[in-house]
C-alpha cells in the first residue's frame, strides 16, 4: 500500500511541477508585454492558478530589468506520503516586448 501512496504522490509532484510553470509563465507572459505592469502579472498568475484549480502556497515574486521579466510561483501540495514537500516552486523568464517605431524598422 506504501509503494502505492508513494506512486501516486510521486505523479502528483510531478503535475503540480507543470502546473506551476504553466502559472509562472503566464505572469512572466503578461508582463513582458509593452506597456504593462506586475499588477497585470499578478492578475494573469492568479486567473491561471484558478484556471487549473491550482493552490498559490505564497505570492508570487515578480523581478524585472530593462530586458527581461522574471516570475517565481509557489504551487501548494496536497500530500499522501508525508516525507513529501508541501510546495513546489517554478520560475521563468522571460525577454521583454520591445515596440520598434514603423520608421526604424
């Protein structure tokens, strides 16, 4: 009964994983657009968490630089096997949108 518990939290580790790369990227997406903000990320993490019925175990962490945007996501964990951890984080990168006036294309 233990290698199964052990199975089964093992593939719910690895679903939250992309689940919260999925989440990160979304607000990282969102906020490398021209003109936007870490409030549009934050809206855009949180409407992709409650898209895929994810749990945010902690806000998220928006970093951004002249050229690129970072976004850091922790998923909260439901566990079966309690050596497991009970979040999971994911970050992701992204470059920023860059709007290049028609004429100095």
């Amino acid at each position: 009964m233990f290698v199964v518990l052990l199975v089964v939290q093992a593939a719910v580790v690895m679903h939250a994983a992309n689940i919260a790369h999925h989440v990160a990227a979304q607000g990282a997406m969102s906020a490398a657009r021209h003109g936007s903000s870490p409030e549009e990320a934050l809206v855009a993490i949180s409407t992709a968490a409650t898209a895929v019925g994810a749990r945010l175990a902690a806000p998220p962490f928006i970093t951004s630089t002249a050229d690129d945007v970072t976004v850091r996501v922790w998923v909260a964990l439901p566990r079966a096997v309690p050596m497991f951890a009970e979040q999971i984080s994911r970050e992701v990168s992204v470059p920023r949108e860059r709007y290049i006036v028609y004429n100095d294309r």
